[in-house]
C-alpha cells in the first residue's frame, strides 16, 4: 500500500496538484480619455460669382426651348425673362434665372413646370448685370441656354 501510496503522491507532485497555483491577477481595465482630434477651419477666400458670360448649353433634338430676356423698359432695372415654351415643352421641369450684379452678389428665381407665357422679374442694378437662364429637364440634366449681359441704360 505504501507504494500506491507514494505513486500517488509522485503523480500528483508531478501534475502540479500539490500545491495550489496562485491565481493570475487581471488588471482592470483603465479608461483613458482620448481627446477629440482638433479640427481648424481653413479660411476660404472670399469669392464672387462671376459677371462675364459663358458657353451655353445645346438642349438634344427635339427638346428645343426659347425663353426671352429683356428689361422691363428703356430706363428700369426690371429684367423680364418669359418662358415661350417649344418641343421640349413636356421636358421642362424647372426654368431658374439667375442675376449677378456687379458686385458679385446674386439674385435667383425659378418656376416648377414653366408653361408658356410664364414670366420671372428680377430687379436689376444700374450696371451691368449677367443673366443666366438655366432649365431643369425632366432627364435630370440642367442647360444653361442663354447667358448674357444686361445693361441699364441711363436718362441721358
């Protein structure tokens, strides 16, 4: 019996079970703020929408379209764009006139679902404004067709 005895206790010596393993600690874990990343804003130049005309845009066949810029009168800031309609009529979806003064600064109109006839009026400076007629197609696409400078013309 001593034998099974001592074999026992060199089994269990040489597994570990002798003695009691010491538990393994785990820390708790620590939060630590983070602060957010700072962010700087970029200062952007100061800009101004340009008064000098450029390219129009053809509309596809069939879809031809004619609105009419003009002042209200000889001597008024008035700037009368009239939708006259065309083929593309059952296309348009939206017909904005958009004015920029000398200054840079900008004045925007639009109608949803121009019909011919429709009229926008925008008042004008005593310069020289940019008037740019841009038309909202039901395809999604908008043509710029027609930019132009408008001048006032003065009593004398």
């Amino acid at each position: 019996m001593f034998i099974i005895s001592l074999a026992i206790v060199t089994l269990l010596a040489a597994t570990g079970c002798s003695s009691p393993e010491k538990p393994v600690i785990t820390p708790n874990p620590t939060t630590i703020a983070t602060p957010a990343p700072e962010t700087v804003a970029t200062p952007l130049p100061a800009s101004t929408a340009s008064t000098v005309p450029g390219p129009v845009d053809t509309l596809p066949p069939g879809w031809d379209l004619t609105v009419t810029v003009e002042k209200g009168g000889m001597y008024t800031r008035t700037i009368i764009a009239r939708f006259d309609g065309g083929k593309g009529l059952m296309y348009a979806s939206r017909m904005d006139v958009r004015v920029t003064f000398p200054d840079g600064t900008v004045k925007t109109d639009s109608i949803v679902k121009p019909k011919m006839g429709d009229t926008i009026e925008i008042l004008g400076s005593t310069g020289t404004d940019r008037v740019e007629v841009l038309m909202l197609m039901a395809s999604g696409d908008t043509y710029r067709i027609i930019d132009q400078q408008m001048p006032y013309r003065n009593k004398g």
